[in-house]
C-alpha cells in the first residue's frame, strides 16, 4: 500500500502482517445503503452494521467495496 502525508512515500507490505481473524465481520450483519461515493477501483457505501461492537448494538458505518 502506498500514500503521501506532507508529500513523503511510504510502502507497507500487507505480509508482514498477520491474518488476525478478529478483524473480519459478517457481510450477512451488514445492511446497505446509498453509495457516498464511487471511484475507479470500487465504491463506499453507508451501511448499519449490526453487532459490531457489542451484540444487540447497531452503528452506521462507511463499507468499502472493491471491483
């Protein structure tokens, strides 16, 4: 992955990262919404995400979307 803060390159490899399945949230807990936005390599939407933080609690989230 690579960005820019105050015009500086960075590269973090994905590798050197462990797969922590902690991370990971049920599509099926997820309810869609409009898109916020949309670009060439995918879209973000306004979701609810049911469960995410504690069983029982819905929160609106922004859910990225790859091509």
């Amino acid at each position: 992955w690579t960005g820019s803060s105050d015009n500086e390159y960075f590269y973090v490899d994905f590798r050197e990262y462990e797969y922590d399945l902690k991370w990971e949230f049920p599509r099926e807990n997820l309810e869609f919404g409009k898109v916020l936005g949309s670009g060439a390599f995918g879209k973000v939407m306004n979701a609810t995400a049911y469960g995410i933080s504690k069983t029982g609690v819905s929160i609106q989230v922004a859910v990225k979307m790859l091509k």
